[in-house]
C-alpha cells in the first residue's frame, strides 16, 4: 500500500536520507523530503519539527527522521503531542513501534546504523500493522498524559 511519507534529517544523515527517500520511491510511496539537501551544518530540532508538523497537519500519514544518532530528532518529533516517534537499530523495534505503540514516525542514526539496516527496519516498521486492541488504551495517553492513572 503506497504511502505519503515525509524524512527529513540533519546534516549527519543527507547521504542516508538520500537513499531511503530513493528505496522509499522505489517502492511506490510519495515521498516528502523535507531537507536538509547538502551537508552544510544545521540544527536537527528544526528538521525535526518540520517533520513532526507534516504529520500532525496530515500532510503526511508516516514520517522518517534521521541524524548522527537518532537521537535528537527524535526528541524534538516527539514534542509534537500528534508523533510517536520511534529510535530504533534494527527491524524487530521497528516492528513493534508499529504494532504496540502505533509509531507514525521512525528515527535512526546514520551514524550507528548503516544503510542496508536502515532499509530493513523501515521495510519492518513500514510491513507492521497497529494491533490496537489492549494496546490502543495505552496509545491514546500517549498524547493525552492528563488521562494516565496513579499506578497502584
């Protein structure tokens, strides 16, 4: 199923970035690149942001964001209460970011995972249904932390 997905990165990550917005189109999804295109140093919090306001204003159905680390524009897609925002290293995390906590965004570090991994997990995350169900309770106080209860 073909999806509208927007990646966006810091200078760390163009090169990654690059070549899975190109596995991305590949595999016929409309691909939002949300930049940086050169190397040139730049603040991942603002790529991170411009990602993260993609996804809440529906603009894009599934985000893909990219630093040094994964790290950092990870954080910042998630001050957005509309991301869940998902760091991972290798498919099974993807996989469950998916399934369990309904991650609409994953992050990962050009430094630390290489490109043959990164496709594999965004190949896991993009493959993975939500499964909803007793795991939907606990999306939903994701982005509503007013509605979480005392633990006993």
């Amino acid at each position: 199923m073909a999806r509208r997905i927007a990646i966006a990165s810091d200078h760390a990550a163009v090169a990654l970035k690059a070549q899975l917005a190109g596995w991305l189109g590949e595999q016929g999804h409309e691909v939002m690149d949300l930049g940086p295109q050169g190397g040139e140093s730049v603040d991942y919090p603002d790529y991170g942001y411009r990602l993260a306001q993609a996804i809440a204003s529906g603009d894009a159905e599934l985000g893909v964001a990219l630093c040094g680390s994964g790290i950092g524009i990870s954080i910042a897609v998630n001050r957005n209460p509309a991301c869940r925002c998902a760091r991972v290293t290798e498919p099974l995390s993807a996989s469950l970011a998916r399934q369990h906590n309904d991650a609409n965004v994953i992050a990962m570090g050009a430094r630390l995972t290489g490109p043959d991994m990164a496709i594999a997990c965004l190949d896991a995350f993009l493959s993975a249904p939500f499964e909803g169900g007793r795991h939907q309770r606990r999306v939903d106080k994701l982005s509503n932390p007013d509605t979480a209860t005392e633990p006993a």
